[in-house]
C-alpha cells in the first residue's frame, strides 16, 4: 500500500510541477527574448533531468552500474519512442530545421559517441571527460546561434495561453523553481514506489534501470512535453527531448563515470544501445521529413516502445 501510494503522489506532484514549469519557461523565454527551443532545451530539458542525474549518481556511488548506466539509455529510448509518441497522438509536433542541424545532431553524435566509448565495457573517467567536454561545447554553440539571430518562434501559440502564463519576473521565477522542485520531488516518490513493488517481483537490476526507474525518472520530461504539446507549444515538447538526451548521455554519464568507473552489461552493448541509437535515427528522419512529428508516426514510436518493453521482460530478462 506504501508504495501505490507513492506512485500516486508522484504522479500527482508531477503534473503541477510540469504545468508550473512550461508556463515559467515559456514566459521566460519571451521575457529574455530567446525561443522556446532554446528554453526547452536550457531550463526545462536539463532541469527535467535532474531525477536521471540524482538516481545515476547514487546508483554509480553504491557500485550499481546497471542502475547508472540503464537509466540513462533506457530515458532515452523512452523519451524519443513513449513520450514524443504519446505527445505527437496529441497533437503533431513541429520543429525548425536550425534546431534540427544542430541539437537533433548533437543529439545523435553523442548517442555514437557513447557507444565507442562503451565499446571496451567500461566508461572511466577519460570517457567522462569527453563527454564534459562535449556538453559544455554544446552549450556554447547552442547559445551563440541563438544570439546570432536565429528566427524566434510564436509563444502565442494558443488563445488561452496569454490569460493562464505568468508574466511577471516573480512568478516566472517561482513556477520555474518551483516547477522543478515538485518534478524532482515527484520522480522520487513515484520511484520508490515502483522499484519497491519491481525488486519484491525478483526483477534484475538491470531491467529494472532501463525500464521502471528510466521511465520513472522521465516523468518529469513526460508531464512537461504533455503540457507543452497540449498547449500548442511544439518547440518547447521538442526542444525538452532533444535537450534531456543530450545532458543525460553527456552529463549525467560524464558526472557518473568520473565519480566511479562503470561497467556494461552484456544485454546493453548487444541490445540496448542499438535501440537507443535506432529510436534516434528513427526521430531524426521523421522529423526532417516536413518537420514534423506527425500522429502516425507517434503511433509507430508507441509500438515500437512496447515492443522494447515487452522483449525486457520476456526475451531478455
């Protein structure tokens, strides 16, 4: 019962934080006059990824590679196929072929970087410099492109989005703080609950991190595209996924790996990278044909999702 009910809590917790997020970010952005991408990017896809940083980095410090490393390919898998899914059966999802260029990109550069990396079966703290150095390389191109005149986007996406957006510096600071703070809260919870009801299961630790605490921890990433997608605002539902792969395949295994070597199962240098590299390329062809995400094609990344859930837990578990 204590774990149901921090599953619902979490769950719960995770839909305020989301809102209050997305609707600090957007006025944010028009505030600083930067686009929502770059915001999704920023502040909500790297805020967003504070619960995969939190839960890789306990797990790499009590010698728990799995956990550490499945959470971050397993997010990222769910991230592309279940959440942009599930958003694009919501309502299409466009983008800008800048941001594909450069973040879809990164996006995929980093995805191939991790898997020579991995290659040896173990990330050390040579391979985390690398990919410290590559998110701060990252960062300061994305922002110089940005100040460079890269078209802003329309924020009055909707009608009813100017009467519910907090406009004032205050509450921009409050929902993007706040926001964060309940989403972060929020995964935790619903994580103890679902590893607590998956370990008293017997399930190993490594499907464990790739599915149950990789979409846990992706909650956050999941209510703030839903709410962005609901909203009419594309860039920002967009802008969060591609942001949020990039900070955890560089950041989170940069950060992880440097505190404490960590060791590859076999299941993900044979199945699993291969799946987060596919989702990725799959994302990228989608999204450059017509830049956009369309309802079919978020139905294919949905199945395509319950497929990998369903080959964890049977063929290779």
């Amino acid at each position: 019962m204590l774990y149901v009910l921090s599953l619902l809590g979490g769950i719960a917790l995770l839909t305020l934080g989301g809102e209050a997020l997305v609707r600090g970010a957007v006025s944010g952005a028009e505030r600083l006059g930067v686009s929502a991408l770059f915001t999704g990017l920023v502040i909500v896809g790297f805020g967003t990824s504070a619960p995969e940083l939190v839960v890789s980095i306990n797990a790499a410090l009590d010698n728990k590679p799995d956990i550490a490393i499945g959470n971050v390919v397993g997010s990222n898998i769910g991230n592309i196929m279940l959440i942009l899914g599930l958003c694009a059966l919501i309502y299409p999802l466009t983008t800008r072929l800048e941001a594909l260029k450069r973040d879809g990109l990164v996006m995929l550069l980093a995805t191939l970087l991790f898997i020579v990396l991995g290659l040896s079966g173990t990330l050390g703290r040579f391979d985390a410099v690398l990919f410290m150095a590559g998110l701060v390389g990252y960062l300061v191109w994305a922002y110089l492109s940005e100040r460079q005149g890269v078209p802003n986007v329309d924020l009055q996406a909707d009608a009813t989005a100017p009467a519910t957006r907090p406009l004032s510096t205050p509450w921009i600071v409050a929902g993007v703080v706040g926001g964060l703070a309940l989403l972060i809260g929020g995964s935790q919870l619903l994580l103890y609950g679902a590893v607590g009801l998956a370990e008293s299961a017997g399930i190993s630790e490594a499907v464990i991190g790739l599915t149950i605490v990789a979409v846990g921890t992706s909650l956050p990433e999941l209510a703030v595209s839903l709410v962005a997608a609901i909203r009419r605002h594309a860039d920002v539902a967009v802008g969060n996924i591609l942001g949020s792969n990039i900070f955890n395949l560089l950041g989170i295994l940069g950060v992880s790996a440097f505190l404490q070597p960590l060791t590859l199962v076999d299941r993900m240098i044979v199945f699993d990278q291969w799946v987060m590299l596919g989702s990725a390329v799959i994302l990228l062809v989608f999204l450059y044909t017509g830049l956009r995400l369309s309802r079919p094609e978020g139905a294919i990344l949905l199945l395509g999702y319950a497929a990998y859930v369903v080959a964890s837990f049977t063929v290779l578990a």
